[in-house]
C-alpha cells in the first residue's frame, strides 16, 4: 500500500462512497499511521479481526 492509496481509501470513507475497509495485517501499522494523521481521526473507528486484519468505518459524529 502506498500514501496515495492509504489517502483514496480514507477519502472514500469520508465521502461515503464505501461503508467500510477491510486492512490485512501486512498493512495494517502503515494504514494506521496514515489514518492517525488525518485532521477528523476521532471520526474513523476500526473494528479487529481474527488473523491481524481490521475492518475501518468513517462516522459524521466523532468517538468520545
């Protein structure tokens, strides 16, 4: 994965046009970087999944 692609799929989270991105552990610590770097990080939730991957989701109200 690269920055360009890892900043595609956070933008189609944001705009809606995917519900959700499933990362497999191979880039799961670059994706996360990528992800904690955004400016409405707090709008961003990921769910862990059996085997190292993880299932992220964008929401308009931001995690407490």
């Amino acid at each position: 994965m690269t920055e360009q692609e890892a900043h595609v799929i956070l933008d189609e989270l944001r705009n809606g046009s995917i519900e959700e991105y499933r990362v497999g552990k191979e880039d799961f610590l670059f994706f996360r970087t990528q992800l904690t770097a955004q400016k409405d990080f707090m709008h961003f939730s990921g769910r862990a999944e059996k085997g190292g991957s993880a299932v992220y989701t964008y929401s308009e109200t931001p995690r407490k």
